[in-house]
C-alpha cells in the first residue's frame, strides 16, 4: 500500500470542517499538532477571506527597514545619466558631495544594485578562454618537444632574463637554454630556428596558452609563431590554462636549473648564458636522471631524421586565385576587404567560387556565387592536435585544422545563364540583401539571415571538402 500525501492546504480544511462539526478547539489543535493561536488565526481567516484562507501566503515583508529612499534613488539615475562613463564608486562620491547632510551614504554595493535594476550597467563582454588540446605520450625522441619561459629573474645590472628553454620530451634532453631579455615572438623564431638547424623537426611541440606560443585573440588561437610551426608540419599540442603539471617534465627541469643556473643571479645577461651553457652540458651528460634509469638523457637521445629547410611556397592548383594576406590581416578581394587574422600576415591563400542556386515563389532563379577562402599546411601532420572552435559556425561536423580553415561569403547576381535548372530543395533568396564588408564573422551573420548556412572546409593534404549544412 502506497504512502498516503497530505498537504498542508487539505489539512487546514479538514481542521476547519471538525470546527464546523461542533469539535472543541484546544484537543482538535493537539490532535492536529498545532497551537492554539494557530488554530484560532485559521479559523479567523477562514471566516474572513472563506476557502482562499487555506491557501500559503507569501512571507515576504511590507516594508523594509534599510530600504533606500526614492529620492536617493532618484539622484543615482539621474547621475549615472548625467555620467554615463562613472561606475558605482564615483557616482557614490559625487553622491556624497551633493549631499553632505545626507546621514547614511549608501554602500558602492547598493548604488551598482540600484543602477543595474535599472538596466544602467553595461556588462563586458567574456573573454573566450582558451582550452587545452589532446595530449600525447610518445617515447621516441624528437616526437614531442617542449618549450617553455622560465619565470623571469633579476640580473646584477637591474635587468629582467627570461629563459627561454626546449626540451626533449622522451629523453628529457635539455635542447636549448637562452637567457633573452623579452619574451617578443622575434626572438623566439631566431632561437627555434637555431634549434630545428641543429637538432632537425620534431613531430610535436608542447606549450601552454601564453605569448608568443598562442594568441588570446587571433583564430583558434594561434600566433605567427604557431602558423610558422604548422607551416613546417609540427602539430601543436597546448597544456589545460592551470594546469602545469601537464608539462610537469619541463617544469621540474626548471627547477633544478633555477637551483643550479640562477641562484645567485649572474651580473649581466652574457654571464648569466655562460651559465646557462655550463649548466646544459652537466643536465645532458653528467647528472644521473631517476626516470632514466639513473642515466643521463644523452645516452637516449639521437637527431632527427627530419631535415630543416625553410618554408616552401604554398600553391594552391585547385583553386581559382591566391591571394597573400595583408599586413593587417586581411584579403582584399576584387572591391572586398575580409578580416582574417594578422597572425597569417603574408601568407598565401587560395580562392574558390562555386555556384549556388536561390529563388523564392514567384520570382526567376537567381545566380548567386560562394566564394571559399581555404589555406593549406604540411602533408602528414596530424589534424587531432588542435580542435576546432564550435562556437564560429552555425553547425560543424568535422573537426577543422587550424592551418585548413576556409571561411565563405557569398556574391549574388542576376541571371548568369549557365544553368537553368534548379536543385533539390529550397533555399531562400539573397536578392535584396545588403552585403557587409567589414569582418568575417559579418559575413557569417549575413550568410545566416539570408538563409545560407553551408561554407566549405579545405584540406589539401586529404583532397576532400566538408559541408556545413544547415
């Protein structure tokens, strides 16, 4: 037998109905587990307000007792007006100054209550954090280094060093070590080409989100640093933000350098290298390592097979047109300007146009040109390092390569009479819409009020294309 439900309405009910029976008050109240001040305050609201008596009232309060008067109210509102650029703390002290009698000036707290009751406070905008990427754990040499800025340090002179070092992630071979004064991404392609000349391509580098490894900004992410890595096909693997202990290999190198290397600091930056230098021959070939077995990394770790010779120029022979991006990011296409990205500043970009059919009821077929913008990287490098931003597109259902994305907008004409026949399914006009020109996500909110929701993705390595469907 299930249990039985009361509630507290169907209970006053049958209180009220004994009373109304001819029951005594005070054992009808003990038999109810009630007092019998409240037995005789829902006798009295029932013969007040009848059945509606039985029903909860809201135990909200007619009046509170630190409520802030209207007029006082009023003053904020009229100066957040007045001063629309001030937040909560100047508004409270120019509050104050216009009433000095005023007894109790409210908190900052409650002047930012008040404005954003009032749909006074204009919240920024979230910045998208950025995400860490699948990690691998190869034990080969050379398929994973890992790089990283030891935390800077005063020198004798009064001047910052940031270390800039790379290592070996299977055979914790200490590559590179150089003391530099900035953390600017010029420096930092002068020392990695010195290390892919000497030591060749590793398959993978491990970093975290931080300049000049990755942009915040940029798309998906990267930095010119990064699309130079791509370019040469490494794959790019980023740490969780907060999470160091993903590269905790390179972190715990970092310790000893700092106890070995650092402590004290050198007088200037050469000295503070010749260090750096003694410190990378005695962390390679003499100090014993317990996760090695007791040996030292150079008895692991051999060269790399593959070879640095420079980027090579990328052509696209399947495209209509290629087109090298500006210094400032963007494509100038025809009489169109499209925002890409500055970190893709000078690189070479293919174009291609495809046909998309558009008519509404009652009006002729339409002509209307999707034009996809698609860049390229190395044959063979893996496309799972970097996973795509889900929140561009309207609908992804492949993961995009950082260095493959392609972005479509649309030219839509008259009639060009090369087709006559319309294909499967309708499609809403573009005729009448007007085109923006500013950036590619206005192109996107374009592309999606007009009604079309497809742009294509472009690998040349795998020589497919997929859809965004709608």
């Amino acid at each position: 037998m299930p249990w039985k439900e009361c509630h507290p309405m169907d209970e006053r009910l049958r209180f009220v109905a004994r009373l109304l029976e001819g029951e005594k008050m005070a054992p009808l109240c003990a038999a109810f587990g009630i007092s019998r001040k409240t037995g005789y305050k829902i006798f009295d609201r029932y013969k007040t307000c009848g059945l509606q008596a039985f029903a909860d009232r809201s135990r909200r309060p007619y009046r509170h007792a630190n409520q802030l008067p209207m007029p006082i109210e009023a003053t904020i509102i009229r100066l957040k007006r007045e001063y629309p650029g001030w937040g909560a703390p100047k508004i409270r002290e120019k509050l104050r100054q216009q009433l000095p009698t005023l007894p109790h000036c409210p908190a900052i707290s409650t002047v930012h209550a008040v404005l954003d009751r009032h749909g006074l406070v204009h919240r920024r905008r979230r910045r998208r954090r950025a995400t860490g990427t699948a990690l691998s754990q190869p034990t080969e040499p050379n398929a994973l280094w890992c790089a990283d800025y030891k935390g800077e340090f005063m020198l004798g002179n009064r001047r910052y060093c940031y270390p800039l070092t790379i290592t070996d992630f299977a055979s914790r071979y200490l590559l590179t070590c150089e003391a530099l004064s900035t953390t600017q991404q010029k420096f930092a392609f002068t020392i990695f080409e010195r290390a892919f000349k000497e030591f060749g391509l590793p398959g993978a580098i491990r970093t975290d989100n931080g300049v000049p490894f990755a942009s915040a900004h940029a798309l998906y992410g990267l930095s010119k640093l990064a699309v130079w890595w791509l370019r040469l096909g490494i794959d790019i693997e980023r740490i969780t933000p907060g999470h160091p202990q993903q590269n905790g290999r390179h972190e715990r190198m970092h310790l000893t350098l700092k106890t070995e290397a650092t402590k004290p600091a050198a007088a200037n930056v050469l000295q503070q290298q010749a260090r750096f230098d003694a410190f990378i021959e005695r962390y390679n070939a003499e100090r014993p390592h317990q996760a090695l077995g007791m040996k030292v990394p150079a008895d692991f770790y051999v060269r790399s097979p593959r070879v640095y010779r420079g980027l090579d120029d990328l052509t696209y022979p399947f495209h209509d047109q290629t087109i090298t991006v500006t210094h400032c990011g963007r494509i100038c296409f025809k009489t169109r300007k499209v925002n890409l990205s500055q970190v893709f500043a000078g690189q070479h970009v293919g174009v291609t146009a495809s046909r998309r059919w558009a008519s509404t009821s009652g009006s002729s077929p339409s002509c209307t040109t999707i034009w996809a913008i698609s860049t390229t990287r190395h044959v063979g490098s893996n496309r799972s390092r970097i996973p795509s931003v889900r929140k561009c597109y309207p609908c992804l259902r492949n993961e995009l390569s950082p260095m493959c994305p392609e972005w479509t907008f649309a030219d839509s004409g008259k009639d060009c009479g090369c087709c006559r026949s319309m294909p499967r399914g309708s499609e809403a006009s573009l005729q009448g819409a007007r085109r923006p020109r500013h950036s590619r996500r206005a192109w996107f909110s374009w592309l999606a009020r007009a009604g079309v929701w497809e742009a294509g993705l472009h690998a040349c390595s795998l020589r497919r294309e997929c859809r965004f469907a709608r």
